[in-house]
C-alpha cells in the first residue's frame, strides 16, 4: 500500500517519470551505501532485538510522510528525505530479518521457509495495491488520500513488533554474535569471492534488480501514459503481479533442494516475458501477462536467497546476505532513475523492453564467465592428478 500510495503521490505533485524514478533509487540507494555495515550488525546483536528497532525505524519515516500528506503540506523534497530514511531503517532491517529465517527453522526445512515468507509477503501484495488504490481513487485520488494510505502503513508496524516480543529466545537456534575484532568486513568479501557458485548467483540478481525488477515502478506509466488509466486500475495491476508472486513462491515451497541453475534459467525466462509485456497492445493483455512477470521474478528472488543462506557459513551469514541485498537491492538507485528517464524520453514500454533485454544480456553473460571459470578450475584440479598417474 505505501509503494503505490508513495508513487502516486509523486506523480500527482510532478507528473514527472524521473521524479518518480528518483524516489525509488532514494529508498534503495542504503542497500548500495550502508548494506556491508548492516550485515555485520546482524551478526553482532541479536537478531529479534535487532529487527524490533528495525521496525519502529521503518515506521516514524511512514507516518511523517502521511501527516504531511494529509495536512496538504507534503512537497517533492519531503518525499525524497523520507523515502531516503525509510531506505536507511530497511536496509539495517533486510540482512538481519533473512538470516533470522534460518535462526527460525532446522536447515532441512529453509528452503520452504524461505518460499513460505515470501508466500505471506506476496498474499499480502495481492491486497495491498487493489486496496490502495480503491482508497486512493474513493477517498479522491488527491495528495490526502495518499497520506491516510500511507498513515495505515506506519500504523502497521505494530504487528511485526508485537509479534517478536511474543518469541521465545530460548526456542531460537542462533549462533554465537561475532565478537569485535579487524578486518571482519573484508573477511565476507573473500569469502563469497572464493565461491564462484556465490558470485553466479549475486550477478544474476544484481542484473535482475538493476534493469529488470523496476517493472513496477514502470506499471504507473504503463496504466497512466500508455493505457489512460487511474489509480484503481493501477493498484490492480500490483495484485495481477502478486498473483504470479504468490503462485511463484508457493511453487518454490515445494522445492527440498535449490541449485543455482534454477536461479539462471527463471531470470532468463523473466527477461523474455518482460520483453513481451512491454509490446502488450492493451491494458487487457498487458494485465493478462504481469502475472508471469510476477511468478518468474519471485522464482528467482526466492531460489537465489535460499541458495545463499544454504550453501553459507551461519558465523558470516549476515554478511553475506548483507552483501546479497546491496547488490540486488542497491542496483536500483542505478537502474531507477536511468528506467523512469527513459519511460519519460521515449516512452513507457521501452522501459520494458530495454530492462528486458539487459536483464537477459547480463545473466547470459554472467553464466558464461561461471561456466569459463568453472572449467578452468576443473582444468587445474585434472592436470596434477593426470600428470602423477603418468609419473608413477
């Protein structure tokens, strides 16, 4: 509800595709500036106290911006600072709240806890967007009705708090906090540099989230510029991708092992529908294939974060999710403003088609340096042992 609510807010005060362009890369730009410093946090404190404070810090930005809205004094800049702290609260509250999964559930069952949260995640976008912009367009489509959206989302951050008091600690299987000591940043560098199978799937989901995640910030020119539309034709489609979403993660679910070729082959199917979506000729179609948007992407985001919290050490999890989430997450504030100038220059379904086609070009060209290195290292291991069986 805040995501559409925040971007119709920015189009009602600018009308601008870049306005609303740089909005987006201000709320993910921390992911790209403070992710490496949140992950160590996360194996530092513990994480359900952790995550509390992440909550309340997510919250105070919302329900600023909200009674700024409702009381008409709301302007551009507010809503740049705003989304700018809310950014810096998430991207504290993102390592801790995907290693805390694993703290949760035995390993056995964390790919389909992993499938599970994003389930929940994306039942709740399937009311979210239609429900926004039912409110948005009833309460009259104006800069107030996104406040009162808005105000309901900083209200909402009560329950995930309420709900992390209520755990019990003793019940959690949390390893040990790492202890202060030198160089612990650069130690979950080398470590997911020494893993190529690690680096496969961070630039898969660097291409994914740079170029190809920014469909939804493309859904609002599409429905207002392409199609003609209003706000409640626009929150729908959020929910026709939260369809897709949801069927993608419950599909997911059922999945005991995750290999990072899953990660590649639905990042390269998600490439080619968007592609195909941005050349729908009409609203109809265009909603009638977001779905599959949704279900490719979500099969990628949830295979690749399963993939990373299966194949880590639990002592640099936090680390290396940190650094998982400034590569998906950070590419954004890149990929953002460059997605919404190119929807204002040439239009919005070019924004499809060309986060399509670098979406695709950069998993493919990705997957062919892992298969490159793989082979040269496979090369190394061979010759000693061929060259100690012709010795003896």
């Amino acid at each position: 509800m805040q995501r559409v609510a925040q971007d119709w807010l920015v189009l009602t005060l600018t009308g601008s595709g870049t306005a609303l362009g740089v909005t987006t890369g201000l709320q993910f730009l921390p992911f790209l500036l403070v992710s490496p410093i949140a992950g160590l946090v996360a194996d530092r404190i513990p994480k359900q106290r952790l995550l509390q404070l992440t909550n309340l810090g997510m919250a105070g930005p919302a329900l600023l911006l909200g009674l700024l809205a409702v009381t008409g004094t709301v302007e551009t800049w507010h809503v740049y600072v705003l989304a700018l702290t809310l950014g810096v609260a998430n991207a504290f509250d993102a390592p801790a709240r995907q290693s805390f999964v694993s703290e949760i559930v035995q390993p056995d069952d964390l790919t389909n806890a992993v499938s599970l949260n994003s389930a929940s995640f994306n039942a709740a976008r399937l009311v979210g967007p239609a429900l926004a912009g039912l409110l948005i367009a009833g309460l009259g489509g104006g800069v107030v009705a996104t406040g009162w959206v808005i105000l309901l989302n900083g209200l909402s951050y009560a329950a995930p708090v309420l709900a992390l008091r209520s755990m019990d600690a003793r019940l959690l299987d949390s390893p040990a906090p790492t202890t202060r000591g030198r160089g612990q940043l650069r130690e979950g560098v080398r470590y997911v540099r020494s893993r190529p199978d690690l680096m496969l799937v961070l630039a898969v989901v660097f291409f994914l989230g740079t170029f190809g995640l920014n469909f939804q910030l493309t859904s609002a020119l599409m429905a207002t510029e392409v199609f003609g539309k209003g706000p409640t034709e626009y929150g729908l489609l959020g929910t026709f991708v939260a369809v897709g979403s949801l069927t993608g993660a419950l599909v997911a679910a059922r999945r005991e092992r995750v290999r990072h070729r899953v990660v590649v082959g639905a990042a390269i199917g998600f490439a080619v529908v968007e592609v195909a979506a941005g050349l729908m000729p009409t609203y109809a179609t265009y909603a009638a294939i977001v779905p599959l948007l949704g279900l490719s992407a979500l099969t990628v985001i949830t295979s690749a974060n399963a993939y990373m919290q299966l194949h880590t050490d639990p002592g640099v999890r936090g680390r290396v999710m940190s650094l998982y989430l400034m590569i998906f997450m950070g590419g954004t504030p890149l990929g953002a403003p460059l997605v919404g100038w190119v929807g204002e220059t040439y239009g919005a379904r070019w924004t499809l088609v060309g986060g399509g086609v670098a979406t695709l070009l950069g998993v493919a060209a990705s997957t062919a340096v892992f298969l490159l290195l793989a082979r040269r290292r496979r090369t190394r291991v061979e010759d000693p042992v061929r060259e100690s069986a012709l010795s003896f």
